[in-house]
DNA sequence: GAACTCTATCAACACTGTGTCGAGAAGGTC
DNA sequence: GACCTTCTCGACACAGTGTTGATAGAGTTC
C-alpha cells in the first residue's frame, strides 16, 4: 500500500518519488535514516506539533536547509514512516478467513486483531502523529482511508461467507456492517492507546470489541 | 457543560472568563459576535487551519490587535462556537430511558441519537474544526471528553436497566460496552458528515448503527 | 467644563517557524 | 585539471502569532 523507498536492490537512478529524496546513491542514506530515527524518538516524546524542522535537522546533525535536500517537508518524514509501519502491520498479516476457519469465530477473530494491532502498539507516537496530520494533509488521509478500505473488504468477505454458510444470520448489508465494525475498532483503539478521557483499559478493548463484533455478526457471543 | 457567556441579563461585571472578553458592557459585543459569526462562516467554507486570525478579524470589520481584544486567540473563538453547539444539542435532549420506554427499544433508540445528532449534522464546519483542535488543544480535548462521558453515562444507566428488567442478556460490564458503542457512533457519524473514505451513506449511518447497537445489547435486532 | 476613567482601537514591533536561493566544498570520472 | 554530481549551509523572504504603547472617544463626577 503506497511507495516506501526500500534500497535492498542498488535502487534505478530516477525513482518518481513524492516524499524522500530524490537522485539517491551514495552516502546520505545515512542522513535519511538519521532524520527519520530521530522523528520516531521525538514522536514518543512530544506530539508532531511540537516538532520542528530544526529540530529533526539537529537531531540528525545536519542544519535546516539541508533537511529540505532529504525530505521536501516534515510532514513527508512522518508520511514515510507511517508508510512503513502501515507496510509492517500489512506484512505479519494472514489471511482473515482461514484464521476463522482454523480457530473458530471467538479465537480467530482475537488472533486477527492482535495480530494487526500489534505493530502498531509498539510507537504510539506514530499512531498519534498519523492522526494529527489528517486534518491538514490530504495524503495521511488517502493513506488511512485505503488501510480501512481493505480491512472493510476482508471484514466484508468474513461476514458474506459466514451468512452464506448459515453461521451468521441476515442483516444489514455486508459491507456497511463492516465499514461500522472496522470503525469502532479504529476509534476504541486509538482513545486506549493515548489513554484518552473515555476509553477502555488496555487489557479490556479487545475483548469487549469482540463481543461486539460477535453479537453483531452472528447474534451470540459464543458461536458455534 | 462549560462556561458560554450568555447576556440576557446585564452579567455580572467581572465574570472569570478564560475565553471570550474581559470587562463586558455595553456595545463591542456587536463586535464579539461579527468575529463567532465570521468563523462560523469561514469554517463552512474552509478548514481552520487555512484560516487566520486575520481573515477573522477583516471578516469582523476590525484590525488584528483588536481582534485579541476580544479573543485571546483563534482557537478560544472556536471553542466558544463549540460550546455553545454542544450547549444546543444537549438542551433539546430528553431523558433517554423515557424515549426507550415510550417507544420500544429500536424506534427509541433511533429517535434519541436522531435528535442527538441534528445539530452536529448543521454544521459540519464547526464538528470538523473541533476534531481537527483536539490535536493541539487540550481544552477540546477536555471538551469533547466530557460530551461523551455524559453519553456513555447515560448509555451504561440503559444498559443495566435493561439486564435488570431482563430484556437484554448479561454481557460485558455495561460501561465498557457503552464506552465502545458510543466511540463507534463518534466516528462512523464523524466519517459519514465529512464524506471521508470509507464512510455509511447519510441517510443509512443511523440504520446500520441502530443494528448494530440493538445486537450488541439484546442480543437481537428486533427485540421485543 | 476640566479632570478622570473606562472601553475600544490600531501602527509598529518582536518572535517563531517555513521554505528558497545561491554560493560553495568534497569526491568521482575522463 | 576541467567537469559533473552530491551534499552542505548562510542569508533571505514570507506568513503568521501575539504584545506594546499611544490614543481616540464616550460617560461619569464634581
């Protein structure tokens, strides 16, 4: 989902990259790399907004202008991050429907989840910092909207083969109750993790979401 | 829920406002109120970070000092704005037990979040800049907790009564249920009024939410 | 009607942060 | 040693925020 310049292979010389830098060699990787460890340390000090260009230039010994030949602006460093965490996330993931199949409804859809949420309790920061840049940047949200979209679609599939196969009974369309279902989840998880005013305990979100998610889709909290 | 500087009575001389203006007599509160309603406009027109305490100001018919004249910043005239929203739609709130016995479960609940969510659904400019301040400002933060405290309050207060009166099977603790059927109305309404990614469709938010909320609570869509 | 006291107003300033420009240094290549 | 290319930064131009200080005018008060 959305480009994350791996240099695992010498890399073609002219990548169309939006974010990053751009002719890309030699040395310098190491620059890049340093500006963006140093965002990530500063993301789990102090929200986004009390980051400076300066301040990711210093941390990376380099000054301001020289920022600006690596990333064309702060927001593009937490872009590339996010990216990689959304990537990281993606990458652990199995496929939705076996993971029911082999565990049964209750236990499969715990293991699921934990198993998407994971990489993303490790850098509150980011997840923060992800959040915060919505409102302003049209790219944090196209980004967002297409991790949703295609959890909405694997949530949409489990829900259409449970109801084909008689485990799940009719309701709403599909899609929407999923769209509903994959939103709570967004919410709830993320008011946990920054501990927001009211929000579940840490060790309580996943499974009272379940038991939504269960009631909801099949209309018992203990399915077959 | 928070201070709202109301003038129907000629106020007291020195009322402690954080917001809004200091001493408060006699007109200048024409001024006050040109800046909420200029804001109040800009905010349909465009997000609140493309708009400046200048443009606030030239929309009110003043100079940028005098703008701070009246408001210590930007962000405490949204607040204003916000409270009294917020102020609005609690006022035309009936107690929700009452709605839910009068009505029945679904036609209650529908009735009661419908009514709820009137005002917000009038002005999206003013919801997207509240969301878009929680970020930065922790006043909206506060703000917005204590709205859904008050929601998810109420939510639990139904909840026991109906395992109590034994329409509904026991579950999760009432409150944490509340707590996660609420955040999902938060953001799924949220989604569906600024046409985000994956959204409901206006006029199928509410069905779909209803749905959702009767199964996780009664176990059933239909309860009786 | 002069002295006094408020509210209300703004030009000018100080400051913070962003992004750009243009002049170089440092190294590799022919 | 002339010549790219990568990389670096001082100095600038801008946009926006919030403050200061001087001042205009309206309303007492004696």
């Amino acid at each position: 989902m959305a480009t994350a310049s791996k240099a695992g292979t010498p890399a073609p010389p002219s990548a169309p990259k939006g974010r990053g830098r751009r002719g890309a060699r030699t040395s310098g990787d190491d620059r890049e790399r340093a500006i963006l460890e140093t965002a990530e340390r500063l993301l789990e000090e102090r929200p986004l907004a009390e980051i400076s260009v300066d301040d990711l230039a210093k941390g990376a010994g380099i000054s301001r202008p020289t920022f600006y030949f690596y990333f064309p602006s702060k927001d593009a460093v937490v872009l590339t991050i996010i990216d990689r965490l959304v990537a990281n996330a993606a990458e652990g993931r199995e496929e939705i429907l076996t993971t029911l199949a082999e565990n049964g409804p209750r236990a499969g859809l715990r293991k699921s989840l934990e198993n998407l949420y994971a990489a993303f309790r490790s850098r509150p920061g980011v997840v923060r910092a992800g959040s915060d840049l919505r409102p302003t940047n049209g790219e944090a949200r196209d980004l967002w909207g297409a991790v949703m979209e295609s959890w909405v679609a694997d949530v949409t599939a489990v829900i259409e083969f449970e109801r084909g196969r008689g485990a799940a009974p009719a309701g709403p369309p599909a899609r929407e109750m999923a769209i509903a279902l994959v939103q709570m989840n967004e919410r709830a998880q993320y008011a946990t993790l920054l501990g927001e005013a009211p929000s579940l305990d840490r060790d309580r979100v996943l499974d009272v979401l379940i038991d939504i998610w269960l009631r909801a889709i099949y209309g018992t909290p203990e399915p077959g």
